[in-house]
C-alpha cells in the first residue's frame, strides 16, 4: 500500500488522480493544491507546486513513497534534482525527468538540438538572440511564407507565432528578441520552416530504458469553432485518432520514439517520466514539432479514460525500472472530452460563478479544470474550468455525451466548442 502525492491543479492532475484512486495499491491519496474535483477522489494540500521546500515537508509530514509532477513548471525548474540531493527524499519515487530533461520543453533550442543529433525529424530551423537580430531578419528572407517564430522558454503556451508577411514577421522577430515580448521566454527565437500537415499527440511512458506508447490524442487549441479565433490551453480532445493507423504509428515509433529515448541515454540525460510528442503528418510521414515533458490537458483527460491497467503499477515501474514488464490494456473505446471555459478567455475572464447541475452529468467524466469550493458551493477559479469526458463506440457518440454533458451543467458566462471531433467524423466519412 502506498501514499501518492499529484502536484498540480488543472484538469489533467484530477484526471490522473481520478486514475490512481482506482488502483487497490492506493492507501493515500494527496494533491497539491488540486482543485474542486480533486478533493472528491484525495485530499487538497495547500502547497505550491514550484515551493521546493514546501512540497518536501508535505511529502515527509504525509509519508508520501511516489510524487506524481503534472505540470512543466516544477520540471524545468528543477524539482527532480531536488529529491535526488535532498536526504529527507532519496527514497521517495518520483515521475518526471532531470532538469536537463526537461530542457526537451522548456528550450525549443534544446530540443531542436536533440532532433537534429538524433537524426529526429522535425521541421528545419535556426535559432537568433539580441546580438543575432538582424542575422535573423536576413534569414528570414531565405524562408517562404507561413514564417514561423517560437520563444524559446516557456512562454504559457502564446510563446508562437505564424505570421503570412515577411515585414510583419521581421518586424515581430524584433519584438521578441529586442522589447521582450514574451520576457526571458523570447531572449532566444527560433524561426522554422512551417509544415502543413495534420497534428496528433503522443504519449511515451519511460523509465529510461523500455517505454510505453499510451494513447494517442488530438486537441482542439483555438477557442473558436472552426478552428478559429486565439490559442487557448485546449478546448478539447479526442483518442484514439482516425488518421494514427497502426502503419502511421509504426513511423512514429521506429522514427521518433525509439530515437528519442536511445537520445535520451546516448546523452546521459535522466529522464523516468512522460514524453509528451507534438507531431504533424505530412503526406503520410511523421514529423516532431515539439515535445513537452509531462502530459497534456485536455489530452490526459481522454488518454487516463482509455487506460485499463493500473496507472500506480505503470509509475511504480518507471521508478523500479521495471516497466518492461508491466503490463499496458487499453479501452477500445471512443473518449472525447469538451472544456468549458469561462466568458473572456483565453482574455481577462472572471472568476467565483457558482457551478450548479454537475450531479446531471450522470454519462460523463467530469474532470476539474479551473475550480475551487467556496463554503458548500463550487465556483469557477480559472479560464478553463471543467473538461467533461464521456465513452463512445463512435467519435459522433462519445462527443454527443461529452456536449449533453456540457449542456446541462450551468454557470455565468460558460462557453464551449460544439465542433470537437466534427473534422475527424468528416475525415472517416471520406474514408
């Protein structure tokens, strides 16, 4: 029996906490700070994931054996390292990579680096600073339009920008690098070339050796139908994938994947985690256009869904280094999941709606995204608030459930796509 600690407070944590609660190695069940929803299957600590010291005495005061990391910032900030030289937390097990490893994310240079030593595919690039500015804008004339400019660091998911004029994308190239548009994320920019393409996300499962491919996803980041409008964190999301064929994920495997983490120990890089794979298919050949180093939301909300074992016996594989030989049963199952977001996002939005009617969702999953208790109510604490995930044995099925779901739960100001999947059934029909 085990205590497990998620850190975290988004929809993706409740999704993976919803998941360990369901395993009988459970004894207790922590996250921090976590949200509404969490609190219904763990008990909510007030703790900063990104507080160092605060999470190491939550962990010894709780007896905590495994921390699950859900979100990049503690990551890229280290906290893996952290445990490793901490005497208090040598012992306890902990899912994420090294520092280094999350370099993968939060350096769009780092990784770019990586493909290329790697013999990864991924779109062509260079990478400019202040110093370089002007080199940049001459290089930007060498590439054709869409012209394609990223911050380096972690920039909450604005840091890119697809830009169709040369003078606008020279002119947006300084921007970021000498007015610091996006602050320290874009002191480093790289220009890629852009790839036109459909997108997917996959999921690897490592212990820095074997790995396991989890279910792939594909989400919906703009908050307009259509695919229109600002990039948010994710509207909705859909697994498994009609284009993901078993000879597409095969390419993705031999090409990607297996390079990725024969990379990983080439380089020496610790890395016992999630790898989150942004690909794009272009023609019928898959290419990286970035990686993350933890799950995805809303992804992890159809992804958790669809898998039958036990997630504790997976993680405590990846600690052990024994997940060869764990066993991974997935859901045949359609899941889709639909967020609701607060009115303004992904803008300046408001927070404290109450939430009435979730007792009416009584087909779907849902998973907390942006919620907090206030006395015996639940109100909104975010500009996603809740991602509601429902079981089909088509796309149009389960995305009927997760929309009927959607329908009936009320608060201020709720807004959400009523097109996740559509594209996807039109694919199929084409089929």
């Amino acid at each position: 029996m085990m205590n497990v600690l998620v850190l975290g407070s988004g929809g993706r944590e409740h999704a993976i906490s919803w998941k360990l609660a369901q395993s009988s190695h459970i004894q207790s069940l922590f996250i921090a700070p976590g949200n509404a929803g969490t609190a219904a299957v763990g008990t909510n600590l007030d703790v900063d994931p990104e507080d160092f010291k605060a999470v190491r005495k939550c962990v010894v005061e709780n007896n905590i054996q495994l921390v699950v990391v859900g979100p990049e910032g503690p990551l890229v900030k280290g906290i893996v390292d952290f445990f490793k030289t901490d005497k208090n937390l040598q012992g306890v097990g902990i899912i994420g990579p090294s520092q280094v490893g999350a370099q993968l994310e939060g350096s769009k240079d780092f990784a770019k680096k990586f493909m290329q030593r790697h013999h990864i595919p991924t779109a062509k690039y260079a990478s400019f600073t202040k110093e370089t500015v002007e080199e940049g804008v001459a290089f930007l004339k060498t590439m054709k339009a869409p012209y394609v400019l990223k911050a380096d660091g972690l920039a909450a998911g604005k840091g890119v920008l697809i830009i169709e004029d040369l003078k606008t994308a020279q002119d947006e190239l300084r921007s970021m690098l000498l007015d610091q548009k996006f602050g320290a994320a874009s002191s480093t920019v790289v220009i890629e070339e852009f790839l036109k393409g459909i997108e997917c996300s996959v999921f690897v499962l490592t212990d820095g050796h074997s790995y396991k491919i989890l279910p792939e996803a594909k989400d919906y980041k703009r908050i307009g139908v259509g695919d229109t409008g600002l990039n948010t964190g994710g509207m909705g999301a859909i697994s498994p994938v009609p284009f993901c064929t078993p000879e597409f994920m095969d390419k993705i495997e031999s090409r990607i994947i297996i390079p990725t983490i024969k990379g990983l120990k080439a380089d020496e890089i610790e890395y016992k985690g999630f790898i989150f794979v942004g690909i794009i298919k272009v023609g019928n050949d898959p290419y990286v256009i970035e990686y993350n180093c933890r799950m995805g939301d809303p992804e992890t909300e159809v992804v958790m869904p669809r898998i039958k074992s036990d997630l504790l016996n997976l993680l405590e594989g990846v600690v052990t280094q024994t997940l060869s030989e764990c066993d991974l049963h997935v859901d045949d199952r359609v899941c889709s999941t639909v967020v609701t977001v607060s009115k303004g996002y992904p803008e300046s939005y408001e927070k404290g709606k109450e939430i009435k009617g979730l007792h009416r969702a009584d087909e779907a999953i849902v998973f907390h995204s942006g919620t907090k208790k206030s006395g015996a109510k639940i109100v909104t604490n975010g500009g996603r608030v809740l991602a509601i995930s429902a079981y089909g044995y088509s796309i149009n099925d389960a995305t009927k459930k997760s929309f009927d779901a959607a329908e009936s739960i009320e608060y201020s100001g709720k807004y959400f796509r009523e097109d996740i999947g559509k594209d996807l059934i039109k694919m199929l029909e084409k089929i």
